[in-house]
C-alpha cells in the first residue's frame, strides 16, 4: 500500500494564480447549436466549401469588348501621328498597353486570362498602328498595282528593323502588367 500524495484530500498547495477576464461579449448562438465537425452535429447540408459566384459575370464580355475598341483607338492614334516622328514614335507602344489595359483590368477583375489577352491586344494596338502608319505613306503616292493591304504589308515587313521587336516587347511586357496592376488595385 502507499501513501496518498499530499494535498489530495485537502486544499492545493500551489499559489493561487490570477483570474483571467475578458472584454469580449460571448458569441451569439442560438441555444442548441452544434458547431460543425463536433461529435452530435448534423452532417446534412454542411458543405465544407462554399460556391463562390462572380460578382458581375457580365463584366468580363464588356470589359473584353472595350478592350478591342481600346485597341482599334490606339492603333489609330498611333497610325495617324505626324510621319516626322514616326522614328521616335516607337517608345510611345505603352500608351496603347495602357489604353487596353484600363477596361481590361478595371471591369474584368482578377481573371487570370485577362492579362495575356490584355498583352495580344497591346501588340495588336502597336501591329495596327504601324500598318496604318505604311497605309499613310502609300496612299497619297498613286493607285497601287496589288492592291492597297498586299502593298502595305509588304512595306511593312521591308521596314522592319530590330528595334521594333523591342517595341512589340514593351506592348506585351507593359500590356501584361498593367493588366494586372490594374485588376489588383480595383
């Protein structure tokens, strides 16, 4: 037989430790209530993961849309700029990715397919703004024997230089991230 342990049978020997108190009202449940995952709750109708619906699921088709006008606007304002600054009018390719960028990102939302699409239409802008560009150059000269667009592409690919993959670059690049920037920030 052995001993009982001391203080079992009478008041604790330890010191009194402080009472903790808190400011926070009791949470509101209504009387019986089970939170779910505990032993007595009811399993059915719980539905571990909630479904989430867009907030505005037409947004996406006008902000795709207002994307495309955006980029036709911004090939034209590109295209119709003076011809004497058409050599430094290459560095202007972000304000087309900007222009596309907006509605895309504004309207869509976070859409992970929207900033690669807002990338496409940025280069579409600046494509579309140098093919107006060429049209420009040939059209006051005399009827073409090809046809006007067959012409134009053809100067077009007869003038491209290596600077303007840079271009293209910072139409994609910036029309990529300001997609995205733009989606994070509304």
């Amino acid at each position: 037989m052995t001993a009982p342990a001391p203080g079992t049978d009478g008041p604790s020997t330890r010191p009194r430790t402080a009472q903790h108190y808190s400011v926070a009202p009791p949470p509101a449940t209504p009387d019986g209530y089970i939170a779910p995952g505990m032993p007595g709750a009811p399993v059915a109708g719980f539905d571990p993961t909630p479904v989430r619906t867009p907030r505005h699921p037409r947004r996406t088709a006008l902000a795709i849309a207002l994307a495309l006008l955006a980029m036709l606007l911004g090939g034209l304002a590109y295209g119709s700029a003076p011809l004497r600054a058409a050599d430094s009018l290459g560095w202007l390719a972000i304000a087309p990715a900007g222009l596309v960028a907006l509605p895309l990102g504004r309207l869509g939302g976070q859409n992970r397919l929207l900033p690669p699409l807002g990338a496409l239409l940025a280069a579409g802008a600046l494509l579309l703004g140098q093919l107006i560009e060429h049209l420009r150059r040939l059209h006051p000269d005399a009827p073409t024997p090809n046809g006007l667009l067959h012409d134009t592409l053809t100067t077009w690919r007869a003038d491209l230089r290596p600077l303007d993959a840079a271009f293209y670059t910072i139409a994609l690049i910036g029309g990529y991230l300001l997609t995205r920037r733009t989606a994070t920030r509304s």
